[in-house]
C-alpha cells in the first residue's frame, strides 16, 4: 500500500520541446558516428589485408576528409531542409524513468522515407527507416543511470548510464531547474537501489595475468613448426590468441560466451589446417614421393599443435564454464 501511495504522490513532469540538430550535443554525437564508422571500416581493412597476406592496407587522410564532407553535408542537408533545426519531442519525468517520444511530423517523416525506400527498393533507407521507427520512444529507468550532468547555457539535463549518454532532457526556460532537481534525485534513488540489489565485485588481476600469459606462451607455441608459414596458417594462428586473449578480458560479461565463439572456431580451424599441412606429401622436382610432412621437424609440429588445442580448450573453457575474472566482495552493510 506504501509503495501505491508513493507512486501515486509522485508528481509526473512532462513538456514538449524541439531539439535543435546543429547544437553541439547533436554534432557531437554525429562526429562520434564517424569516427566510429571510419575506425570499424580501416579494421576490416587491415584484416583483409592481414589474411591475404598483403601489406597493411592504410587509407589516405584525403579519402577520409572527403568521406566526412559528404557525411556532414548529407546531415546538415535533412537537418535544414527536411526538419527546418528542429526535432519535436516529448518528454516526461515519472516515478520509473525518463521517458521520450518523437514529435508527430518526425514520426509522420519517417513513415514516408520507409514507404518511398521501399518503392524504390532501397535497403540502405529502409534500414535507417525501420531504425529511426523502433526509437521513435523510450524509456530509461533510475536505476540504470549513474550519472546526471547539468547544462544550464542550452537547458540540457543529460542521463548517463556507467559509461555513456542514454538520453538528454531538452528543457524549457520554465520547467528547467525542476526537472534538473528531479533527476538528481531520482538518480540518487537508483544508486541506492543499486546498492540494495547489486552484489559488489572485484577484478582479479593474478587472473588476467595468468590468462595473459598463458595466451601468449600457447600462441607462440602454435607458430613453432615452419610449414604454416607458407598459406597463411601463421596468421590464423594470431588472430586465434588475439581473440582467446579478449575472451580473458570480456569474461565478466554476460555475453562472454558469445566471444568465446570465434575464439574456439579460429583455434579449431588452425588446427584442422595444420593436420592437413601435415599429411601434405613431400615430391622432388619430377614427382616422386619422399614422405610426408609431419615428418620434417615432427616435435615442432607437436608444439604447434600443443599450442593449438591449448587456444581451443581456453576458448572451450570460457564457452562452457564462466572464468574466474571477478569475485564477489561481502555486501555492504547499511
């Protein structure tokens, strides 16, 4: 009954207000989407390179100048001439979060790219489309934002959750200390839900340590044997420690098991790789049969292959079973 009366006292804020799309929050966060995209396409761009066994493929700062004036002008162009500066949007202050919601002429703009997209058969809008539609509202609850940060010069209240931005307040001249006061309180009140319900957890470092090492000992075991210098068996072996290596470092995540997927199939192709190279027949310049090549060298190949099923059972055992990265500290009294 307590908890009813609570919620039923508490007074629900809500306003409408436009967000200007060249304020420098708005550019910020384009500029962040850039440098993003441009650091996930150089990425592949190197891995490409690295299995194929060229050079590391670097673009010039010419192509990625370019790249950001089409980007930006694309931006400033459905910023001005589409949305005229601003984009409606309510929003409301509740007992369980921040709310929000596209005004009804964005929401009325985005119905008519994804009808005109999929006229035209385009996948590249339908997608934005079809994005922009699944934000159209939301909700951020208190007890997911750690920390409020006030912006009086553009009546901005911005709610972060442990390491981003999840939603900004875009305030009226009238209602902009009050809401301000009323995240910061309804903040505090989510740390201290935290507090009540989160167990407390610590790194383990000796952990990440002997992970660390025991990665890099298996993956330079897996280069031990010259033959998987010649197709690009070395770099699979590489990219298999990058990855059991991460595994080690993601593992106090839920979705650590997700990431222990491409650790375990990488490590498992070296090795099917590697048996083939090893039954590869050995002929002379007129084809006849000298052997096999498991037999130059056979204890490097060992080791190889020791290095090689020590990455798989790493990646098995973050898959299978949950590392000990963290340990959880006695609760906090109070």
């Amino acid at each position: 009954m307590d908890r009813r009366r609570a919620r039923a006292s508490f007074e629900v804020i809500s306003w409408e207000q436009y967000i200007p799309l060249t304020d420098r929050f708005m550019l910020y966060d384009l500029l962040k989407v850039f440098v993003a995209s441009v650091a996930i396409m150089q990425a592949l761009l190197l891995v490409m390179s690295f299995f194929i066994g060229e050079d590391p493929v670097v673009l010039p700062v010419q192509i990625y100048l370019i790249l950001f004036a089409i980007f930006s002008s694309l931006y400033l162009f459905v910023a001005l001439a589409i949305f005229r500066n601003k984009f409606w949007a309510s929003f409301a202050l509740a007992s369980e979060g921040g709310l929000y919601q596209m005004g009804l002429r964005e929401r009325k703009i985005n119905r008519l790219v994804l009808g005109l997209s999929l006229l035209f058969r385009r996948p590249g809008p339908t997608g934005a489309s079809l994005l922009a539609i699944s934000q159209e509202s939301g909700m951020v609850e208190w007890k997911d934002i750690y920390r409020v940060k006030i912006h009086p010069r553009e009546r901005v209240v911005a709610l972060s959750n442990s390491w981003r931005t999840v939603l900004r307040l875009y305030c009226l001249a009238e209602n902009f200390d009050q809401v301000a006061d009323r995240a910061q309180k309804c903040a505090l009140k989510g740390a201290l839900w935290r507090k009540r319900h989160h167990k407390a957890v610590q790194h383990r470092w000796d952990f990440y340590a002997l992970w660390t090492g025991s990665t890099l000992v298996a993956t330079l075991a897996t280069l031990a044997w010259f033959e998987i210098y010649y197709d690009l068996t070395d770099r699979i072996a590489i990219l298999a420690g990058i990855l059991v290596l991460l595994l080690g470092f993601v593992s106090s995540f839920w979705w650590s098991r997700l990431a222990a997927l491409p650790a375990a199939g990488t490590s498992l192709l070296f090795l099917i790789r590697l048996a083939f190279l090893a039954i590869d027949p050995i002929t002379g310049p007129t084809g006849e049969f000298y052997g096999r090549s498991y037999e130059l060298d056979t204890s490097m190949l060992f080791i190889s292959a020791a290095g090689g099923i020590a990455l798989l059972a790493m990646s098995c055992a973050g898959l299978f079973w949950r590392l000990p990265a963290t340990h959880t500290l006695p609760k906090a009294q109070g």
